[in-house]
C-alpha cells in the first residue's frame, strides 16, 4: 500500500511539472479531471496557473530589457 501511494505521488509531480511548462496541456488535464479526480485536477489547474503567470512576468521582462538596449543603442550612434 505505502509502495503505490509513493509511486502516485511520484507521477503526481512529473505531472505537475508537465502541467507548469506546458500550461495549455495543464488547462486540459484541469478541465477533464473536474468530476474524476479533484484534486488532482486542482494540482493541474495550479500548475498551470504558476506555468502561464511564470511566461508571462518573463515575457515583460525580456520586453523591456529590449526597450532599454534599443533605446541605450540609438543613443549611442546618433540617433536613426
């Protein structure tokens, strides 16, 4: 008994990772696990939520560290 709920908590968290880099696929899992597995789906549904907000607060940053380097090149050379 204790070996299966190890190796359930084992696949719990591939899952969690697949559902944290691949947010859509985590989207989907959190929608067909609703009425099966609650709480796994609420794992899913988290996961994916960390993965979308994660993309999306470095997506931000990696856009106006280009702003910023665009800016400071322009300044540099004289303009356009």
């Amino acid at each position: 008994m204790e070996n299966k709920e190890i190796n359930n908590e084992y696949r719990s968290k591939w899952r969690n990772v697949l559902c944290f880099f691949f947010p859509f696929v985590g989207f989907i899992l959190f929608l067909v696990f609703t009425d099966k597995d609650k709480y796994f789906s609420k794992k899913c549904g988290i996961s994916a939520l960390i993965g979308f907000l994660t993309i999306l607060l470095l997506s931000i940053i990696l856009l106006v560290l280009f702003l910023i380097y665009s800016y400071i090149y322009i300044i540099n050379h004289g303009g356009l």
